[in-house]
C-alpha cells in the first residue's frame, strides 16, 4: 500500500520541480523553411533555442526548427494544435506539405515542431556510420550485429568530439522544449497531437506541464513507462494472428490459404537459424554482390509490410510464397531499403532509447519471448538493445519517467487492430478517465493520422474535447 502512496507524490513533485524551472529564457531565431504550407495559407518558420542541458542552462544552447501555419478562418479559435513526430529520431516537418488537407486547419492554426537530436535540428544526431557498417556487413559476410556495434562506437566518438552530450537528449527534455515552445509563443491554451514514441512524450508533457494542455490525440502511443522490450513479440504475433484470422474469414482460396496460422508458425520455426542467399545488385554499381541472409531478415520484410495499410491484403500470399522458397522477389525489394535507406537521426534514437527503455529493460524477460514464440525466436524487433546501449553509454532517466501518468485532460486514443507495435490504449486509458479509444478495423500502425475518417474524427475531437466521439461501426469502433 505504502508503494501506491509514494508514486503519486513522486509524480506531484516531478511537475512542481519542473513547472518551478525558469532559470533561463527560450528565445526564438526565424529561419528559412525547411517545407512550406499550400500556398493558400501562411507560413512562418523559426528556432526555438534552448538549453541542450537544463542542468546547465548558461552552457550550450541548441536550435530546434518549427513551422506555424495560419488558418484563413477569421474567426479560428486561439488554441493551436502542435504535432510532433515519433521514431524516436523521425522529422516533424515534411508533413507540412500536406496540411491543407487537414480538417482541424479549418478552424485552428497549427505547429509542426523539430524534437532535439533530429533531422532538422542543430545539431542532429545522425548516425550514418551505423548504416555504412550494415551495408558492409551485407557486402562481405560479415556478422551484422558486430558491424552494427562498429558503427555505433563511431558515431559516438564523432559526436562527442564535436562537444554534444548525449545525456540530453531524452524525452524528460523534449517535453520540456515543447513547454518553453508554448512559452515563448505566448499561447495560453494548446492542443497536442502524438505519434507512437511522441504519444509517449505528450502524455510526458501532460504530466510535466499540464495547466495549458486543452486537448491531446495519441495516435498508437508508446507510453514511457512500458518496457517495450520485454512484449513486443506480443504484439507482432497478435498482427499476424488478426491477418490469418482475416484470411479464414474472406479468403475464398482454401487450397492456397488454408490453415495458414499454422504453415507460417511451423515454416518459421522450422528452419531456425538457417542461410538463405540472393544475387543483389546496388544501384549504380557494376556487379552483383551475393548476400547471406537469416530467418531474421525474412520477419523483418514481413513486419515491413505489417506496417502498410496498403499491404496488409497482400501478406497471406506472400507468406505462401515465402513458404514455396519464392523469396528472391521480396527480398530484393527488401534489400532496397538496406541500401537506400532515407535519412535517420540515429544518434538521438540511441540516446532516448537506452537511457528510457534498454536502461529498465530485463534481457532475461525479453528472451523469455523466444520460447512463447519459437517461429518469431531471435527476431531483432528492434535496432537498439543492449549491447548497442553498452556502447552509447549514456544515463538511465529519473525512475519518475517509468511511473503511468494520471490525467484529466481529454484524450483521444487511437489504435490500428492489426499494429504490430505499439498496443497500449488499454494500459493508458486505465489512467486516464476522460479518454476515448477509438480501435480501427482492418488498419496498421497510426491509424487516426494515416486515414481520411482518422482525420475526421482527430477534427471532431479537437472541436468538443468533451463529447462522446461516435463512430460509423465500420472504419473503427469505440471500445
């Protein structure tokens, strides 16, 4: 009893130490755009600087960019709605170039803002050491998990040559940005949108910072005080069971589709940790390289595809495939991604990563997985564990940060039912009682950002926070 006595203290005073920080003054620098609105609309772009360490508020400053946007109502509402983006380490700004579109535009203006360490920010932890050692690693037989630890170990060294510490970038501090954002802009009164990790860190802003927070979507959240580690192959496994249970229900090919939960499930578990190879041919260079592969690379194309509204139709036929040893055609496709993959801001991932989850994850609960689900068994859910953390070497965040956070402020919570990350509308709802949950029907990963009826509902919802969002029972159900 004494236990549940303490954290809600420990919560209360966390919000009073950080609503009491005014030690220094954000300030704000207009930049050029990185992406502008429609042109119909006005667009502004700027830096907020801040602090890197607000430990160390007359140390070094960093400069995080953002883009407000201006509805043409005459006669929008004050509260402005802000959106940044998930990962960790994604960019918050390309979506700016298709705001227009957005329903809740009509009456409200809106904020695109850049979290410290990424693409846009000053300065940005990338790690493109990582993805040349991969790449390596692929080229010459090489063990990717070694090459991986040598590209890490690079990046680190670069980055703290140029003077960043690593132990600043966490969402304790990105929360803390979006406070003195809010502050600097003088808005009384705001409504924040999140997206997988950056549900997380709203719902860590909701408790830091709460008195101006008018309304909050959390669009498949990661809420900081879950060890994702130690279920996400829960997770993956309940997608592909909503595939093949989608499968038994439509499919009308009993011949090619029939029994398919069980042929993956035995397929997959079958061949272990066996070798598979593919000629594969980088763009622009002469001659074909041939790549080993694993089991490993082989789930990880499937969860690709997990991840793509547009592709979950498709995954019943190409496990058949995949079963028939008719691989080469997806995997090359796979591949593609490997060696051209787009820009990252590694660094900061690594950075929240391990001081957030690795730090207050337990390896031997995450290999307790690998028994459940002998066919997903090894499976490298994710490209930060524990070794990678034993090279980044930074701090584990206050033991505050792993408490659920308690709120009151209107929620709207959505969630895809065939997600394969991030399933916690349940966990957060339970601490939440003004949220509603919105689950949708045959639907992936963020699913109220990434759908027109999404969008719908995420307009209805910020215009009366306080009614009952209602639902066409199809798209997506309240539950």
């Amino acid at each position: 009893m004494k236990y549940l006595i303490i954290i809600p203290i420990l919560v209360i005073l966390f919000q009073q130490s950080f609503g009491q920080q005014k030690n220094y003054t954000p300030k704000i620098e207009p930049c050029a755009c990185a992406f502008k609105a429609d042109s119909n609309y006005k667009t502004s772009c700027a830096y907020l600087i801040v602090p890197e360490n607000r430990n160390k508020p007359n140390g070094k400053t960093i400069k995080l960019p953002f883009i407000y946007v201006e509805s043409n109502n005459p006669n929008k509402h004050k509260d402005p709605v802000l959106y940044t983006a998930g990962g960790p380490g994604a960019s918050s700004l390309g979506g700016v170039r298709f705001i227009h579109n957005r329903q809740f535009l009509k009456d409200r203006d809106y904020i695109a803002f850049e979290q410290r360490g990424t693409w846009n920010a000053v300065p940005r932890l990338d790690c493109y050491e990582v993805a040349d050692a991969i790449k390596e690693a692929y080229r010459k037989g090489l063990n990717k998990d070694s090459m991986t630890l040598v590209g890490v170990k690079a990046c680190r060294k670069r980055l703290v040559a140029q003077g960043i510490d690593l132990d600043a970038y966490n969402t304790i501090e990105n929360a803390a940005d979006i406070e003195d954002l809010r502050r600097a802009l003088n808005i009384d009164s705001i409504n924040l949108i999140g997206i997988s990790y950056s549900g997380g860190l709203m719902m860590t802003v909701m408790r830091n910072y709460p008195q101006h927070i008018r309304s909050v979507v959390l669009d498949s959240a990661l809420p900081g005080y879950v060890n994702y580690e130690e279920d996400a192959l829960f997770s993956i496994n309940e997608a592909f069971n909503r595939i093949f249970s989608n499968c038994d229900r439509d499919s009308t090919g009993k011949a090619l589709y029939g029994n398919l939960k069980e042929r993956f499930q035995r397929y997959f578990t079958s061949i272990g940790n066996q070798s598979f190879y593919i000629n594969y041919k980088e763009k622009d260079k002469p001659d074909s390289i041939r790549i080993r592969y694993t089991r490993d690379e082989l789930i990880d194309m499937l969860v690709d595809k997990l991840q793509s509204n547009r592709e979950l139709k498709n995954i019943p036929y190409v496990i058949t495939q995949v079963i028939a040893g008719k691989r080469d055609v997806y995997m090359k496709e796979y591949f593609d991604g490997v060696f051209n993959a787009g820009t990252s801001a590694n660094g900061m991932r690594y950075s929240m990563y391990c001081s957030e989850q690795i730090a207050y994850a337990n390896q031997a609960v995450i290999d307790k997985q690998n028994e459940i689900f002998p066919y997903l068994a090894g499976y490298h859910f994710n490209n930060v564990d524990h070794p990678i953390c034993k090279c980044w070497n930074v701090k584990p965040v206050d033991p505050v940060a792993k408490t659920p956070v308690f709120s009151n402020i209107p929620t709207l919570l959505g969630m895809g039912d065939t997600d394969p990350y991030c399933r916690y509308d349940g966990i957060i709802s339970h601490f939440m009682p003004n949220s509603q949950r919105v689950l949708f029907t045959d639907k992936t990963h963020a699913p109220l950002l990434n759908t027109r009826y999404g969008d719908q509902l995420i307009a209805n919802f910020i215009g009366h926070p306080y009614q009952k969002i209602i639902t066409n029972g199809k798209d997506a159900v309240t539950y």
